[in-house]
C-alpha cells in the first residue's frame, strides 16, 4: 500500500512538473510572423496615430508642435482647408467601389463557374484569366492608358464603326470607366481562382441529387452554388472593398487624379497631403479616420451579409 501511494505520488510530482514546462517551439514558429506583422503594421500604425497629434511638417523637422486632434477636427470643419479635398476624395473612392465591386464579385463568380466545368483547354483559360494579377499595377496602369489615349485602340475601334472618338482620361466618366476596366482586368483573376477552389468543395451529388429531382441548370445555382459560396463570397466581397478603397496606382498614372481631381482618391489625397505638400499630421490623420472607416464596413458587411439563419 505505501509502494503505491509513493507511485502516485511521484506520478503528482512529474505532471506538475510537465505542467509547468512550457515549450517555446510554437511561438518559434510564429516569431517570423509576429516581426514583420509588428514592424510593417503595428508599428507603423501606432507611430501613425501619434504623427496625427502633431503639425508634423518634413520641411520644418524643428517646428513640430503638439495639435492634439485638431488634424481630426479640420477633416469636418467646412472651413478648413482640407475638408473639400478630403471629402471629394473620399466621394471619389466610393464611387470607385460602386464602379468596380459588382464586377469584380460577379463576374468572377461567373468565371469561376465556367472554369469549374470539363472541357478541353480547361487549364489554359484558367492560367489566361489569372495571369494578368501577376503584373504589377505600373505594367497594368500603363497599358491601359495607352489603350485609352485619344488615338489608342478603342478609338480607333470606334472611328472603323463610324463613332466620334472619345476623351476617355480628360472627361468623366470616361476616366472612371478606363480606370475601372483597367482594375477588374488585373485583378478579377484573383477572386476567379478564390471562388474556383471554394466551387470545387462543393460536392458532385448535391447537384445531382438536384437533377434527379428537376433542378435546371439556374436553380441548381441559386439554390445550392450560391448558398454553399456565401461564406467564401463574402470574403471575396470583404477584400474587393479593401482593395477598391485603397485605389491609387491606376488614377495616378492614368489620370493624375483628372479631370479636376475627378478620379483623386483618399489614398491618393493622403500621398498628395503627405509626400508632395509635407504635412504628415494631416496624411496620418487621414489615414486613421480611413482605416476607423474600412474596419467599420468590414464589420457591416460581416454582420449583414455572412450572418447565417438560426436552425
């Protein structure tokens, strides 16, 4: 009897002991992470917001007083300089995403839908549709604004038909629909490949139970692809909002924010208030109040559209 309550003892003792031993191999592995996450985001963000609270001019390193949050407070005041250049801007941006979202969600959906089937060349569409993602948005910028030039192709197209041609980049909106022809191009390929790989979970004998009991083709779509890819779409629908809110490469070179800061976003506001005039308080000030905003949408969109029915 005592053998054994000195076993259970020992036995005590040793799970103690392993209860206290932490290992330090998984937080090894999130260590290359948690670097680079706090050096190029954390960081940043936080030296951001205590930027904001300063009149913090590059040109002037030894003027830098303490605002507080007038940087904020002239973001809402009609009487500050900034205000009608921020908020046309942040006009701009959401009539970007009003532009680009539909497409950039629905026909890659479609896409998606076409690339899942069988047939001969399958593969090689697939690598056509996403190869465009894979240049950087100079290349893509660049060759689009070529296109849209006052003699570039489209218009060369329409004068073959008869038509007058068109200032695409000089008048609205012409500029936004070469801007947004240019972005759904590049990227589409992107939410195809996300929406192609969530399709291919789906399983076979849904679709053909469905068939069995008279599903056509557009019923089978609605009612099982959709609800199936809601999760997954809304996702897609999630990042497309983040990406179409930071839009800044293609009005930039296409455009330069033209006609009459008609295509200037808030990023590309941000950039012009921080690098070309200096003043980073009001940039980073920006960029907070952007960044609130985004985290708000995601929230709302989150909220209404991934919420599920309660079984």
């Amino acid at each position: 009897m005592a053998t054994n309550v000195e076993s259970i003892n020992v036995s005590a003792g040793s799970a103690a002991r392993n209860k206290k031993k932490v290992s330090i191999v998984p937080y090894l592995f999130i260590a290359p992470h948690l670097i680079f996450f706090t050096a190029f985001l954390a960081w940043p963000f936080i030296y951001g917001i205590y930027i904001s609270l300063f009149r913090f001019d590059f040109l002037q390193p030894n003027n830098r007083p303490f605002v507080g949050l007038k940087n904020y407070a002239n973001l809402f005041d009609p009487g500050s300089v900034q205000f009608p250049k921020f908020w046309n801007a942040l006009s701009n941006t959401a009539e970007f995403i009003l532009w680009s979202v539909v497409p950039l969600v629905g026909i890659a959906l479609i896409l998606a839908v076409l690339l899942n089937r069988n047939y001969p060349g399958r593969g090689l569409f697939r690598t056509i549709f996403f190869a465009p993602y894979a240049l950087s948005v100079t290349v893509a910028a660049v060759l689009w604004w070529w296109i849209f030039q006052q003699t570039g192709i489209v218009n060369q197209a329409l004068q073959l038909i008869g038509l007058k041609p068109v200032n695409w980049l000089g008048d609205l909106p012409g500029a936004w629909v070469a801007i947004t022809i240019c972005t759904v191009w590049w990227t589409i390929g992107f939410n195809t490949i996300i929406l192609l790989t969530a399709l291919q979970e789906i399983p076979k004998s849904l679709y053909e139970a469905a068939s069995l009991d008279g599903a056509n083709s557009r019923q089978q779509f609605f009612l099982i692809t959709v609800p199936m890819l809601r999760s997954v779409l809304v996702f897609v629908l999630t990042i497309t909002l983040i990406a179409s809110a930071n839009l800044f490469g293609q009005p930039y070179i296409m455009t330069a924010g033209g006609p009459a800061d008609g295509t200037q976003t808030v990023i590309y506001r941000i950039f012009f208030e921080g690098m070309l005039r200096g003043q980073m308080g009001t940039a980073a000030a920006m960029s907070i109040f952007v960044a609130l905003l985004l985290l708000v949408l995601t929230y709302l969109n989150f909220k209404f559209f991934g919420a599920t029915e309660q079984q």
